[in-house]
C-alpha cells in the first residue's frame, strides 16, 4: 500500500471512528480555537444528523430553562442556564469568574475614594 493510498482511507473514514477520534482529540488548543473561529460545521468531524441532533438537544434544554425561569417568581430560585452539548473541534466554554461579593465591593469602593482598606 503506498502513503498516498493510506492517506485517503484515513481521510475518508466515518467521523466516529477511533481513528478520526483520536486524531480529533489530539489537537492543540490553537487549531481548536481556529476551528471555533472559522465556524464551517458542514467540514467538522460529525456527520449533519449528529450536528443537527446536538443543535435539537441545545434548544431543548434552552426552551425548558426559560419556561422554568418565566414561571418562577424569584430570581434566586431559578436554574442555572443550560451548558450546551460540546461539539468535536471546539473547546469547553470558559467559565465566567465569580461576581464581587459586598465585603469585596465596599472595600474596592472605599479604596478608590481615598480611603484605607
């Protein structure tokens, strides 16, 4: 078998294979965040009915989040949004750092008003 014919098999198996799973897995953070920047699902590593089947999902869990939330009256009993389904190519969401809690406030506050902390 030469290289060139190994190379096509290779390029040309299920995207849920081992194989393109692990090449998948393999990337580095740089071509992950190219691959999310670029945004062309149709030459990602799953097929159409599993990207369209993940996008169902995503909605879904964004349709129950806003009826539980429309229908709870208060805020702090509300659920936290929903995490949408990772997709192969794309990197976890980085999480958003903590709010400033008021001790933190008042003493940032005190501090740019020429107090002493």
């Amino acid at each position: 078998m030469t290289w060139r014919r190994l190379r096509v098999i290779i390029q040309h198996l299920p995207p849920e294979s081992h194989t393109m799973t692990a090449l998948r897995n393999a990337l580095p953070a740089e071509d992950l965040d190219r691959q999310a920047d670029q945004g062309e699902p149709e030459r990602g590593r799953w097929s159409q009915a599993e990207q369209l089947l993940a996008a169902v999902y995503d909605r879904l869990g964004r349709i129950e989040y806003v009826l539980i939330s429309a229908n709870t009256e208060k805020k702090r009993d509300r659920p936290q949004p929903p995490e949408p389904l990772r997709r192969p190519g794309a990197a976890p969401r980085k999480k958003k750092p903590a709010a400033m809690t008021d001790g933190a406030a008042e003493t940032l506050f005190r501090l740019i008003n020429g107090g002493a902390a």
